[in-house]
C-alpha cells in the first residue's frame, strides 16, 4: 500500500454552505477552519471537505458520491428541502432504485436504495 484515504475535497464557491448542507445530509457538524475552507466528518464515514476556488463549477461532475438510503422518495424529498435537487426521474431497475440529485452547487451525487 502507498496511500490510504483522509478525504474527499470538492471545489466550490462556498465552503461553509456546502459543509452545512452534506453535514445535514450526511449527519455530523461542519467545521469551518477558515472562508476558504470547510468540511464534515460524518459518522463511518470518510471526512468530505470543501475549498473554495475562483472559477465555477463547469460540467457534469467526473466523481460522484453514491449514497445509501432506505427510501430513495423519501430521500430525494429530504434532501431537496435541504437544498439539494433532484436531476431526472427515480430510476428503478432489478437490483433497486436510484435518483440522480445535485447539491446546492451543482455537484452530482446519488442517492441509492433497494
């Protein structure tokens, strides 16, 4: 082994929002160490860190989080109250289901479940 996984850093405009925003997604209390520079640790999970950068995001995302639910709906509405929003329809196939979501940035993610 060379390395072992610290974090996940995103780019972004606003550190601070974007950690408040996965901490409550995600569980665990953002940290904001300084305005360019915030992060969450959720419980069991890998640390996700935010810094900010002068150009805005351009794209679809080459990295996304897949993140496991209970009820992909019901998360999909949970976390669009947080901010977040849903890309396309739930997507059902024989192994489960998925929504494609954005966070307040932009930033692709999944949220996915039986």
């Amino acid at each position: 082994m060379i390395a072992r996984q610290s974090q996940i850093v995103v780019d972004c405009a606003s550190p601070a929002r974007l950690a408040v925003f996965w901490g409550r997604l995600l569980g665990g209390t953002s940290a904001h160490r300084d305005p360019g520079w915030s992060y969450v640790d959720p419980p069991g999970g890998l640390r996700l860190a935010f810094q900010r950068v002068p150009e805005p995001k351009a794209g679809k995302n080459r990295l996304h989080l897949d993140l496991a639910v209970d009820d992909v709906p019901a998360a999909a509405e949970a976390a669009a109250a947080l901010g977040g929003e849903c890309v396309g329809g739930l997507m059902r196939d024989e192994v489960g289901a998925f929504q494609v979501m954005r966070d307040p940035e932009g930033n692709e993610f999944c949220l996915v479940g039986p």
